[in-house]
C-alpha cells in the first residue's frame, strides 16, 4: 500500500469519526497554542532587548557610579555605598581630554517622575532628565519634529525642553507642539523637539518623558547630587577596539580617582555584552521554566491521542480483520494508525499555531511586540506531527498484531 493510500485511509477515518476526531485534536489545540504564545512572548521580549542594546550601538557603554557586580548581595551593596563616589564632571572632563580611543562622551543625569503642565492639560508621572547635547548623537535619537538643545541652551542652563510623543500628543492635540510652553514644578520650559514615538512595553510609554539640558536639569532639580548625580555615555572611535576602549576608560578612571593597584573600582562599566548576559542569566532558567510548563500540556495532548486511538483500535476490530483477510500486511495496518495519529496531532498543531497567531497579534496591539520565526512555526507543526505519532506507535502496534480470524469473529 503507497502513501497515498495510506493517507486517504487516514483521512477517511478522521472524516468518518469527526466527533472523536475533534476531542482528541483538542488536547493538541490547547497544548500547541499555549506553547507557541509562550514562545513568541519570550521572543519578542528577547528581540525588543536586542533591539535598544543596538538602539545604544554596539560601540557604546556606559561608566556609573555602581556595577551590576555591586548587587550580588547586601554586603556587597553595602561595600559599594562605601567606596563608590557620585561621578563628576571633572572626571569626564578627564577622560575626554587624555583618552585616545574615545569617540565621543556625555553626561545623563536623573530619570524623575513630575507633573506636568502644558496648555490646557496637566499630565502625572512624566519622566524628567537630564542631558548634553551630544547625548543625541550618541543615542541616536530619532527627531520627528523641531530639534535636540544645543551646547549654548545646554552652557547657559535655557529653560527649553526635548519631549516623548505622549507628550506632544496629549498637551497639544490639535498642532505642533513646538514653539508652546509646558510647565514643571511650576517652571515654564519652551519645546524645541519632539521625539518619533516608540510605542510601549509591557503596557508601559516609552513616550512619557521630558529631556531638559543638563544645566538645566542640576539647576531645578537642586543640583546634579544623589540620584540626580550624572552618569557618563561613551562611544568608541573603532568598533573594532571597543574592549580596549572600555579598558582606557576604566584606567583613566583609576588614575583619576587614585585607586591603587589591585583595589576593585570605585565606579561600574557597563557594556552591551555585560547587560545581555545579565538578562540572559536572569531570563535564562525562567525561560526554560516557562516553556517547561506548556509542554506539559503537549503531553497530555499525545497521552489523550493514545487513549483516543485506543478506544479507535477496540471499535475497529472488524474493520482491521478484514482489512487483513484481503491481503493487508502487519505494516500496512501499522502505518494506516501511525498516519492517522500523526495527522491529527498535525492539524491540532496547525489549529493552535493559527489560535497562537491570533493572541500575539492581540497581545501586540496591547502590551508588547510578540514574535512567532517561521523555523519555530514549521517546528511546531512538525513536533506536535511527531508527538501524535509518538502517542499512535502502541495502538498501531496493537492494531497490526491482531489476528485476522479472531478480528473478524469481532462484533
């Protein structure tokens, strides 16, 4: 018997028996499509985290007065409060002027939250920062109207403002909100640009913000101290000597501060490997145990394809007797059953793909990007056609060994 038979008998059976054909497809429907939304939440978290580590640039990094290592645990945390000092501007100062493999640095300080006031709106929880104007270069930021401040605004402390779309949006509707005042603390500051919106995550803005100039920011907010204390971007000339660049900072640094030979560092570096393999660490094993948990309804979905097949192989004695009396080999019988739990396990996961497909596009529209490769669709598809096989093996195993007579003194 070709294939061909094979599978039109298949077929036949599941059109024949469509009631049973749709409970055991259930199991598999559910299995699938709770694994594949699992699947693409975890991939559009790992793509939207790939995405701002490129949005940085792969030659940037970041010198703080903490590193991650700072948190291991609360002694550590504790030591660092001792030894690490606020950054200066001197030390960047420092650093810009002896460093040779430096592209470009600047100072961010302060990520507030504050009323804001602006036409005839009032907008809670804004975030407020600070920065340089050469910030703009270095995050590559995307301008959808007017422009980032400029070294005099910034040198001069001007009272202007650089905004998130929110913003815009929400304090003026109707048009641009260039040129217009918006208040903060009751200190009035003129926009000049308006940021491209980025969209959410995790329901989250990424629009709710202001950037003020540095100077600026120190001067309302009652000095560049605490947490309002500026953190430094850098940039290296050469991607190719990024590690070396990192390593001049961290010497020029020492030098500045003194620290003697063998001491730990007083301040963090931050890379985008640094950060990746953090979030790797942490994500890494909640992945693996949130995957772990929809497998399990995979599982049951191919222990509930054995038991459906089964009951199939106990109704269709007859059927398999004389099936066998007219010439049907053991592995005819076998492949008939195996086919027909591979197909039905298979179109259960194309179901749940589609379902699964319908939830990201829902779950992107409200929370974040959701991510379903191709690979991992035809993956699906192929593991729950595996799956169902798998699940079949024993009832058509069962079925083939059937004696011909005895199958056929079957009522």
């Amino acid at each position: 018997m070709n294939l061909s038979e094979t599978l039109k008998l298949a077929f036949d059976a599941i059109m024949a028996h469509k009631l049973r054909s749709f409970l055991t497809l259930l199991g598999m429907i559910i299995g699938v499509t709770a694994f594949m939304i699992v699947l693409s939440l975890l991939q559009g978290f790992s793509a939207y985290v790939d995405e701002k580590l490129a949005g940085i640039g792969s030659n940037s990094f970041t010198v703080r007065r903490f590193s991650f290592d700072d948190f291991k645990d609360t002694d550590t945390i504790a030591a660092a409060q001792r030894r690490n000092t606020e950054l200066t501007f001197e030390e960047m100062y420092f650093i810009r002027d002896h460093a040779q493999l430096v592209g470009l640095i600047g100072a961010k300080a302060g990520n507030m939250s504050r009323e804001v006031k602006g036409g005839a709106e009032t907008l809670a929880d804004v975030q407020i920062s600070g920065a340089e104007p050469v910030i703009a270069i270095i995050d590559k930021l995307d301008i959808a109207e007017g422009r980032f401040f400029s070294e005099p605004e910034n040198a001069n402390a001007m009272r202007v403002a650089y905004i998130g779309a929110d913003v815009a949006k929400k304090l003026y509707p109707k048009e641009s909100a260039i040129g217009h005042e918006l208040t903060i603390s009751g200190i009035p500051y003129r926009i000049i640009g308006v940021q491209t919106a980025k969209g959410t995550i995790f329901g989250q803005s990424q629009d709710n913000f202001i950037t003020l100039p540095i100077k600026t920011f120190g001067a309302a907010f009652g000095g560049l101290r605490y947490n309002r204390a500026p953190y430094f971007e850098v940039t290296a000339k050469d991607d190719k000597k990024f590690n070396d660049t990192v390593e001049e900072v961290r010497t020029l640094m020492r030098i500045k501060r003194k620290i003697p030979f063998g001491e730990k560092d007083s301040f963090g570096i931050l890379t985008p490997d640094a950060i990746q393999n953090l979030i790797g660490g942490v994500t890494g094993p909640i992945q693996t145990v949130i995957l772990a948990v929809p497998s399990i309804a995979l599982l049951v979905g191919g222990i509930v394809i054995m038991n459906i097949m089964l009951v199939a192989v106990t109704e269709r004695t007859r059927e398999i007797g004389i099936r066998k009396s007219l010439g049907a080999r053991q592995s005819d019988i076998l492949k008939q059953f195996l086919f027909e739990s591979a197909t039905l396990s298979a179109i259960g996961g194309i179901i749940g793909l589609i379902i699964a497909e319908i939830a990201g596009f829902i779950i992107t529209a409200v929370f974040f990007q959701t991510r379903i490769s191709l690979i991992a669709a035809f993956l699906a598809i192929a593991f729950s056609a595996v799956v169902g096989a798998l699940a079949g093996l024993y009832p058509a195993w069962k079925a083939a060994r059937l004696d011909p007579i005895e199958a056929l003194r079957a009522d």
